[in-house]
C-alpha cells in the first residue's frame, strides 16, 4: 500500500513512538464515499472548512445548512450547498481551485469525518473533490445540540479586523472548551481538525500567543505533522451560545519541552500558536447549539 502520510507526519509519529499505530490507521484512510458515509452526511448541518487566502494565510472557517446540505455527487465528489458571508476571511477564494480541508462534526453524537482535497469554490455552494477521506474517535468532543434560530432577521452582521487579541477575545478563548484548527503542509495539502477540553485548556500567554495541549489521539498526527512540514495554521472559536465567530491565523510550532509539557495536565505535547491577523464576526450564524455535557476524556487540571 502505497504511503499517505508525508514527511512531516512520520516524523513526528516516530518521535512520539507511535509509528506502528499510524501505519495501522492509515488503513482507515479512502478516496472514495463509502455507503454509510454517504448516510452520515445526509443528516448534517454542520462543516468547519481550512483554506488559504489570496495571501496564503491559512483560515479555519464554517457551514451550516439543513440536513442534506452536504450531497454526495460520486465515488470521490461532494456538493456543500452552504454561503460564505461576504466578511469572511475565505469569502475572497471563492471563484477559485483550491486545497480544503473539511471537518464534518456532529457535536450531538460525538461523531466526526474528515474529507481532504480540493474544491471549486463559489460563494454559495462548493464542489469538494475527495483525496483522503476517514472517521477519527469521539474522544474530546463536548455534546452539544445544534438548533436554528428562530428570530433570524434580527441578526446583523459586523466584523472586526485586528493584528491581536483584545480583552474580550482573550476572555473568550480562555473560558473556551473547544476550537478548530486548519493546517498545510508543504506540497499545499490541507487539513481541518478539532481540538477539545475542560475549559481553559488554551492558555493566553499574550495578545499574540497562545499555548495548548496535544491530548493523546489516533496517532496519525495530521495537524501536528502538517505543523512539522509548514507552520502556516489558522484557527477558529465559535461563541455557541450567540453564533459569534473568532478566526485566527499565524503560525504554529510544537513544543516537546517536557518542563512545558508538565503544566498542562494530560497532555503529550504543546503547541505554540503565534497571531498574526484576528478577524471576529459577529452574528455569523443563524445556528446555536445547547445542553453542553463535557467529553469523559477531558483531562482534568
């Protein structure tokens, strides 16, 4: 079988000791929509989307639709009939051929896709040609219900465009028990994923840098590994109880210090995030989501 990972996620799965494991679970790995995928994603409404800018920042993103706003075209091809607003920071990529990486989650059954390629992307609808496409564990997830808003045309959009984060950004990721994370590697190949726990498991060192734990995982260390390969990241907070939404880009870099491991309870390794542009939208989605229970797999501390 021919090798998915790249350079930069054998290494660090061979530093972490857990090469033999990632070659188990790159079995898991296709390129095709198998049947019960195809009826997972039948019942979603909810997609965290990783891109580039016409800069090559990389943002973290998402969509929402009724079930079924993802469609399942062919073996390889998915239609997300979903709308970037025009104040997104990937809004400006539409029209445009590019890497994605794409997260499907559903918060309330703690299941979770990923789907790695490339899309056509246009500002209402994305046709995602699939690369690499497989389930990854529940572990992390907090259980969330997500319900639309009845009152939808109250909401008004604003944004808000920064080099750093501002006293209630900081608030909001230091009280936060979940985020989204898109990275690249570097041949360009995108890559979304989730990262959960007890909240305040991200740190605010400054307005420019944050500190989180790597929990243990699948062992296939695709984040950390596009991180290893390229440190462009971006990542992505969502106010659940509002519909807010926090993107973040910059730069990413692991940290195996063990000193700086210690203070993060439970986890293997850190991540160091440095900001480098904040864009805050306010309103940025009709959906909310309710009745948090936190994930048994939480670390505590």
């Amino acid at each position: 079988m021919q090798d998915v990972y790249h350079e930069g996620e054998r290494m660090v799965q061979n530093r972490s000791g857990e090469g033999a494991i990632a070659a188990q679970h790159a079995k898991m790995i296709s390129s095709s929509f198998s049947k019960g995928i195809v009826n997972f994603l039948q019942t979603q409404q909810f997609a965290v989307l990783s891109s580039t800018d016409g800069e090559g920042k990389v943002w973290t993103t998402f969509l929402t639709g009724e079930p079924g706003f993802v469609e399942v075209l062919d073996e390889q091809r998915a239609l997300i009939r979903a709308e970037l607003i025009a104040d997104d920071p990937l809004a400006s990529a539409t029209g445009e051929q590019k890497q994605v990486g794409l997260l499907i989650i559903d918060t309330k059954r703690r299941i979770r896709l990923r789907i790695n390629g490339t899309a056509a992307m246009e500002r209402e609808r994305f046709i995602v040609t699939a690369h690499q496409i497989y389930g990854n564990c529940p572990k992390y997830i907090q259980k969330r219900t997500l319900r639309p808003e009845q009152d939808v045309h109250r909401l008004l959009k604003s944004e808000r465009r920064a080099k750093e984060l501002n006293t209630l950004q900081t608030d909001w990721i230091a009280q936060a028990d979940t985020f989204y994370i898109g990275s690249t590697n570097d041949r360009g190949e995108m890559d979304a994923s989730h990262r959960g726990g007890n909240p305040g498991f991200v740190r605010v060192e400054d307005a420019h840098t944050l500190l989180f734990p790597d929990y243990f995982g699948n062992s296939m260390f695709n984040t950390l590994g596009n991180i290893q390969s390229n440190p462009l990241s971006g990542l992505l907070f969502i106010d659940y109880e509002h519909g807010h939404s926090l993107h973040l880009t910059g730069a990413s870099a692991i940290i195996w210090d063990e000193a700086t491991i210690a203070a993060f309870p439970g986890a293997d390794r850190v991540v160091r995030f440095e900001i480098r542009d904040v864009v805050q939208l306010d309103n940025a989605t009709a959906m909310r989501w309710e009745d948090t229970e936190m994930s048994p797999y939480n670390p505590l501390g």
